[in-house]
C-alpha cells in the first residue's frame, strides 16, 4: 500500500488563527502517483489549473472539481488518516512530561505519571489551573538555543506556576505540584528542559501529528494485510530531516515495550516502508490530500460547504482513521474511562493504600527527606 501525506497549520505556535495543526494521509492498495498522474492533471485543466492547490483554488473551484475526485477516489478505493493536534493542548501535555516525569524529578510518585490514566487525569487537572500566560513562558523555556537561558527561563516559569497553584482547591493536586516544582528548583540541572535542534523540533505539532499518522498507516496495512511500500510525504524544508529520522526509528523500534507499570505498548509501525519527500507538482497523491485536507479544515471550522464538497468530505470521514490531539478529546476520553469503572471494593482500597504507602516511602528514599 502506499500514502500521501500533506499537512496545515505551520504558522506559529501561538498563533491565534491557526489555533490546530492537521496532518493528514491518502492511502491506497496501488501507486497513486504512477497510475493516476494524468487523471488528476485533468481534473486541474478542467478549472484552468497546472496542478491542485486548495489555498490558490478557493470554494468555488474546489466545488467544480469534487465530484471527479469523489469518482477517482471511489475507484481506487481509497482510505484516509486525518490527525489533528490542538496547540495549547500540545504545551499542557510537554509541560506534564517536563515536570512530572519521575526518571528525573524524584519528588513525583511514579504512578501519576507511567500510569495512563492517571498521567491523563494529572494532565487535565493541571490544564485546568494552568495559566495561559504561564504555559506560553515554557514553551518559550523549551525551545530557547542557550541552556543557561533556557534554564533559567524554566525556573522563572516554576514561580509563576506556584502563584496558579496558590488559590487551587484539590490539596492532593497542589502538594503534587508544590513538591515537584520545589525539586526542580533545588535540583534544576535534573530536568532536561534543554535540547539539541533536532529534538527541539520533535516538539512541534508536526512530528506529534506525524507520529500519529504513522500508526495510523499501521492500523491501514493490518486491515488490508499489506505491507507499507511508501510513504511520500509534501517538501517543506524546516522538517524535512526530522520527519526522514522519525520514519526510520518507527520503523525500526523495538516490537513491544513495556512501561514501569506494567502497560505494554507497540511502537514498532510501517516496518519496511520507504520515506520520500517529495514537492506537490510532482504527485497526484498529495495534491489529491491537499484538497481533502482543505475541506476538512472548512468542515471542522463550521464554514458552509457547497453540495458536491460536502459529498467528497463525507466520504472521507466514512472512510477514515482520525486521531484528535486535543482538550475535548482528553475530557471525553477520561469520562468514558471513568464511567466503565465500578466503585472500588473494600479490599481494593486495602490493596491501592497499600500500594500508595509504599510508594511514598520510595519517593521519600529518592529525595532524602521524611515528608513529601
């Protein structure tokens, strides 16, 4: 099988009109470039266009053009992976791995943090008492070039984060909080707040959509039962050399990892496959996706679309893998879990006690100290 990949939502990470990052794939059983070239150049013609390029078109072009890419689409029997990564969302869950990561902050028990669930639930807690303001002084912090600047930049970011937690009313939320902030300031060089281009660059957007949409090829060639021959993916220079060494490493991971507490997670994904970057003039595929994820975007944002987009949109949807980065989808998430979840039994809380005393003494050998 073989993928088409195109993206939207480059500007910058505080930018208020692109507030979501969307990175998106055409997948198909056969060589989308090679075999439908010409039939996507005359679909360009039919609107006096060289080649398709959804922000240069506008609604009424792409309108005249749906259908044909509807009948194209429904004839290779096409598939789609849509990934969308909410900005402020992505800051909230760095910060969470920043701070409470307890391979480096010893003050943090470890099940808040390699337990899912409870990793989720601290993330949602700690956005809700967030201040944006504060948030956007880390990010800044992350993505500094000095390490002494970046570092200080982080422990000024660790003040105005005890004034959030000053009036907060979950106390087991603000001793969390309190206790890790006051072992990242006593012991700042254990934080790896600072980090080289390429690892700075793997904390954008694009590479958390990338990642994704990677394992959602995965789940594509599982059903299909095809390998992944090739992923072609739109040029843009800034990520080009990262997303080539991301694709390697997935491909190239370990088949199974097992977390400290126990979870097991398959990292391994498009084993085989071959990357290629490649510029939208010279492929169907992506300029197909293009247009795709335009709709998309429209779609998602409320704005109308006319009878034919509307056709070609749903028939994407249908026939789509989407993965939603997002506040929304961690709160509703975290209600689905909890919902399922029976209250605990007498002797389950015996045993979670159990389990929390002496995790807490564990902590407190780390650190030291008789209290935490």
């Amino acid at each position: 099988m073989y993928a088409y990949v195109d993206e939207t939502g480059n500007a910058g990470i505080f930018d208020s009109d692109q507030p979501v990052f969307i990175t998106a794939a055409l997948m198909t059983k056969i060589n989308f470039d090679l075999l439908h070239a010409r039939d996507i150049k005359t679909i360009a013609s039919k609107i006096g266009e060289p080649e398709l390029h959804a922000n240069d078109l506008g609604p009424e072009k792409i309108e005249r053009i749906a259908e044909d890419l509807l009948k194209l689409f429904k004839k290779c029997n096409a598939r789609f992976f849509i990934s969308r990564v909410e900005k402020k969302y992505l800051i909230v869950t760095k910060f969470v791995d920043t701070l409470f990561d307890p391979t480096e902050n010893k003050a943090v028990p470890p099940h808040h943090y390699h337990s899912r669930w409870s990793r989720l639930l601290l993330t949602y807690h700690f956005a809700i008492n967030l201040n944006e303001e504060t948030a956007n002084k880390f990010w800044l912090s992350l993505m500094e070039k000095k390490a002494a600047r970046a570092q200080q930049m982080f422990l000024n970011t660790l003040l105005a984060l005890e004034q959030d937690t000053l009036n907060m009313s979950n106390k087991g939320l603000k001793q969390l909080i309190s206790c890790a902030i006051q072992w990242a300031k006593q012991n700042p060089d254990s934080i790896s707040i600072y980090s080289t281009k390429s690892v700075k660059l793997g904390h954008w957007p694009n590479m958390v959509g990338f990642s994704n949409l990677l394992n959602g090829i995965e789940q594509r060639s599982k059903k299909w039962q095809r390998q992944v021959a090739e992923i072609v993916h739109d040029r843009q220079s800034q990520f080009a050399r990262t997303l080539e060494e991301w694709h390697l490493i997935h491909k190239n991971f370990p088949n199974d990892i097992i977390l400290s507490m126990g979870e097991e997670r398959k990292l391994r994904c498009v084993e085989g496959s071959q990357f290629r970057i490649s510029a939208s003039a010279d492929s169907a595929g992506i300029q197909a996706i293009d247009i795709v994820i335009w709709l998309y975007k429209r779609f998602f944002d409320g704005k109308p679309l006319d009878y034919h987009s509307a056709q070609l949109i749903n028939y994407v949807i249908k026939n789509a893998y989407q993965s939603d980065f997002s506040f929304k989808n961690l709160e509703k998430a975290l209600n689905g879990y909890f919902s399922t979840k029976k209250p605990p039994t007498a002797e389950e809380l015996k045993r979670a006690q159990m389990f929390l005393d002496i995790e807490n003494e564990y902590v407190q050998d780390r650190i030291g100290q008789t209290t935490i």
